[in-house]
C-alpha cells in the first residue's frame, strides 16, 4: 500500500475514544489532625495551626467533595494552610474569635495517593491527598475565653514563650509576669469544657465523635511545668501550688523511655508507671522516614497504643538514627 493510501486510511478511520485517566491510588486508610478550611477553589481542606518556630513544609490535606459538606459548622474562617497561634495572639486589642480556627479536628478515612488539584501546595511529604469518606474521630472547640488567657504569654515582655522578640529579663518584670501567668492558668484551668449544645453539633456530625481537650490541657501542661521549674530554681516565689494537678512526663521523658524500650508493650509498661492520667494528654516526639525523606512526629499515646509492634519498631528506629542514638 502506497504512503498516499496508508495516509487516507488514517484519516478517514473513525477516532477511539480516549481510555479516562485511572484513578488515584487508594493508599490506605489515614488520620489527620489540623483545623478546616476552604480554599478559593471551594475545595475543604485540612491545615495546620502552629507556633511559627522554623521552617514548616506540609502540604494541607483534602476532604472528598461529596463528605465535606458535613463538616461546615467545623470549617474555620481563614484561608490558608497554616495558621500562627504567636502571630494572632500577640497582636494587641481583644481577641476576634473569627480570625482563628473555629475547630482542632482529628479526621480518619481512606486516603487517595493525589489531590484533585495541587492548589494545596507542595510538601516534603508529597502532593497533597485526598481523604474519601472522612469520619470526625475527635474534636476540640476553641474557647475565646481561653485564648483571650493564652495571649498573655506571647504578650508579656518578660514571657519566656514568646517566639523570635526579645525577652524582659529582669528580676521586676521576671517576678510580675509569673504572678499573672499562675493567674492566668488558674483562670484556664477554671473555664468549663464542651457543654450539651457543642456536644450535640459533634454528634450531628459523626455519632462517633469524641470531644477532645488535649490542644488546651497541653498547653496547661506546658505553663504549669515552666512555673514549677522556675519556682524549684529559685526564680520565681510563687506561694502555695498543691492545687495545682500532678504533671505528666515531659516530652524529653517520654522520648527517653521510648528509645530505651525496645517493644512497644514496654514502652507503655514504663509510661503508666509514672502517669496514671489519660494517655491522650501526652504527645510522643518521635521521626518517621521512607525512601524519599524523614520527618517530624508528634504522635498523642492513645495512638501510639494501637501502633503494631512493627510500626512502633520503624518508628524507634528512624528516630535513633535521626537522633545518633
């Protein structure tokens, strides 16, 4: 057959149909934790809110369109991927409860290999994913009241909490600030939990759901370990504190038990030795690697307890090389 023929055959040979793209990869079921938000394109989105301390390279994560709907009483007002607890509360004037996330959220649900789009942005993880089908494990309502306490201690001169500004740190200012920061956490400590109305808005979401307190009562935790390390040093004078709650293990404790336990069943033998409290109150700063890249964790104990043997060993392992250990 000539070139001329083969030419004509082709053209005049009806076009197949395109095969579609298949879809993303289903890599297995996930939990993600951050607060909601939605981006320009209209898409749900899971963020992070942090204290703006270094370089941060997570890309935020995506509800599937169909699920999140559900979660719009729980979809905060801003419109980024990272929130800065520091750069909206240490700004002066009374706190405006719709600048910040209206909800710490901790989804589970099975999770796509690639967002639809990438208007999320890049990580060291990876393109963004998308969770199908997200259950509302927990959730943590944010209190303007309680943040209106928390600004003190990125206000305050003389706060050792505040980030990259200059620290008051003498002996006037030092003694000034404690007193109100013991004030302050008596105050938070003070300040009700979720009530039935909050309670009722989780359940309408996800009957499963589970309030949480671990972002405030960490924090707590935090300022009440400062004050009483502070007060056994000599530094501050502070009274009597025995109405203060007995503290949990320091993440640098807990770290140390971890790398000196060589299984899981250990690891959390050690831990309930020394804190009979709730195990969600208590983060495990650990690293996790892949072929690609190795990454920061800071993992709540509860779910550190449902880790397999197998995981708790890759993780330990990672951390000790990360750490020379």
């Amino acid at each position: 057959m000539s070139l001329l023929a083969v030419s004509l055959a082709l053209c005049c040979c009806p076009q197949q149909p395109s095969t579609p793209a298949p879809p993303p990869p289903v890599r297995g079921v996930e939990t993600w934790s951050g607060y909601l938000f939605r981006r320009d394109s209209g898409s749900v989105q899971l963020g992070s809110a942090v204290v703006a301390m270094g370089v941060i390279g997570r890309a935020a994560q995506t509800l599937d369109p169909e699920s999140a709907p559900r979660f719009a009483p729980l979809v905060s007002a801003g419109d980024d991927r990272y929130f800065y607890w520091n750069y909206a509360l240490e700004k002066d004037g009374a706190i405006d409860a719709s600048c910040f996330p209206r909800a710490l959220v901790t989804l589970r649900g099975e999770v796509l290999g690639d967002a639809p789009s990438s208007d999320g942005g890049f990580s060291s993880l990876g393109m963004p994913k998308e969770m199908r089908a997200p259950q509302l494990v927990e959730c943590e309502l944010l209190d303007e009241r309680w943040l209106a306490e928390w600004a003190l201690f990125f206000r305050d001169p003389a706060s050792p909490f505040r980030v990259a500004k200059q620290v008051e740190s003498d002996g006037a200012s030092r003694k000034a600030f404690g007193t109100a920061a013991l004030a302050a956490l008596r105050r938070m400590r003070n300040l009700p939990g979720p009530d039935a109305k909050q309670l009722e808005l989780l359940r309408a979401i996800d009957p499963d759901a589970k309030p949480s307190e671990r972002f405030r009562r960490g924090k707590e935790h935090e300022i009440q370990r400062w004050l009483m390390e502070s007060v056994k040093k000599g530094e501050l004078e502070l009274g009597d504190l025995s109405d203060l709650p007995p503290l949990p293990p320091s993440s640098t404790e807990l770290q140390g038990l971890f790398l000196e336990a060589e299984t899981l069943e250990v690891f959390l033998a050690m831990v309930l030795v020394r804190w009979k409290g709730e195990l969600a109150l208590l983060q495990l700063v650990h690293y996790e690697k892949n072929e690609r890249s190795t990454w920061y964790e800071s993992t709540p104990l509860d779910r550190v307890s449902a880790w397999s043997e197998e995981h708790y060993a890759r993780c330990r392992a990672a951390t000790r090389e990360t750490l020379k250990r």
